[in-house]
C-alpha cells in the first residue's frame, strides 16, 4: 500500500484566497483525520471521520474552515477565505477502525499564506 | 490539554540504549498508552502502544509501571535516524488523540 497520500505537498497563496488540500486514506481505513501544526499550537486535530461520517469536528478553528468526505477514498479540507495565520503544516491520518487505533499519517502539505 | 509529562529534550550516543520517559499519573484502567515519533519535515509515526505488560516490536520496547502512572519508550540501539520529536500519549475518553510538546532526542554520533 502507499500509505496516506496528500495533495499537494506544498501550497503558497495569497490571502482571501480559496485553499483545498485533498487526502487518500489507506484503503480499508475507516476512520481518517485532519491534523493541523505550527509551532506555536503544535499537533491540534481538526476534524475526525468514521465511515465517511464527521463526529469530531471541535478542532475546527472557524467556520472558515470546512472538510468533507464524499466516499470511503477520498476527503478535503478547504478554507475559504484563507488568512496568514492559516500558514501551518496540514497533517491527514488514517486508522482501520477508531481513533483509538494506530494511526497511520500521510507526507503533510506545507500552507503558506501570504 | 495532553495527559502526559515528558521532558522537553534528550540527548542520547549512538549505539547506546535511549530510554524515554513519560508520566502519565492521571490514567484511567481502560485507557493505553501510545508512542509515536515524528522526524523532521515528515508525519508523525506510530511506535508502540500498551495497557498493563510490557511490549516489545522491532522498532523499541515500551516499559509500563505495575500502577500504569508513568512509562518509558526504550530504543535499544539509537542510530542518527532516531533524531526525532518523540509523543507519548494516553487516549481520552472522548477517543481524541492530543499530542503534547513531547521529546526531543538528539543522537549524537
């Protein structure tokens, strides 16, 4: 397996603009998560799905800020509009059932937002 | 906030065992304790997890005290591919995973 995979790796926009980044889960994960890090806040979770399903979305800073999952392979988080303090590394992971279980994390992509 | 105390920063020869310490007095009967490392510019990584007994795979053994109220990640070996961010975590009953500052070890050859 290739593991999580995350598009794109590195991302620079300017502010006010719309910013998705996208991630493949492992196949046959269920539950996959969105992690957030910088160096003053460190590794925050965002947002976590089971079954394509959100059932944590507390992490999510604003309602800027939105993710989904339209099938079992594929999620996105977009922000819109998107905002220097949103400059950070976006971490996705996913997991065979819960969060409870090893959670297998992808590449990252690099936010920069100017 | 994360349920564990590590120190911020360790250092550790190459070669030699580098023993990680974390406590975690605040632990409930059903909850586990995880590691996971994250090396620089990459995700993090899984390591180990246990409950009550010690466990032991090919990365590192994980050594928990009979009152669960701390632990230590043992790397037997270190080599320079060790240098990582080092999270010890104990998952909450709201199942969400909060990695703290965690430790950072320095293998120095």
């Amino acid at each position: 397996d290739a593991g999580v995979i995350q598009s794109p790796r590195h991302e620079v926009t300017e502010m006010g603009q719309e910013v998705t980044l996208r991630c493949k889960p492992i196949s046959g994960h269920n539950s996959l998560f969105w992690y957030r890090q910088t160096m003053m806040r460190g590794l925050e979770l965002l947002i976590y799905f089971n079954n394509n399903v959100p059932i944590d979305d507390s992490g999510m800073p604003e309602d800027r800020f939105s993710a989904k999952m339209p099938n079992a392979s594929f999620s996105t988080l977009k922000i819109q509009p998107s905002e220097p303090r949103d400059s950070a590394v976006y971490f996705c992971a996913s997991s065979f059932r819960t969060s409870q279980e090893t959670q297998y994390f992808g590449p990252g992509t690099r936010l920069l937002v100017l | 906030d994360a349920k564990t105390t590590q120190p911020t920063s360790m250092d550790c020869a190459e070669g030699r065992a580098a023993n990680l310490p974390c406590n975690h007095s605040t632990i409930s009967g059903n909850e586990y304790v995880y590691w996971y490392r994250q090396i620089h510019s990459q995700g993090p990584q899984y390591i180990i997890h246990g409950l009550k007994n010690n466990e032991t795979n090919e990365m590192a053994s994980l050594i928990i005290t009979e009152d669960r109220k701390s632990s230590t990640l043992i790397l037997p070996h270190a080599t320079l591919r060790d240098t990582a961010v080092y999270y010890c975590i104990v998952l909450n009953r709201d199942d969400k995973i909060i990695f703290g500052k965690g430790t950072r070890l320095h293998i120095l050859p």
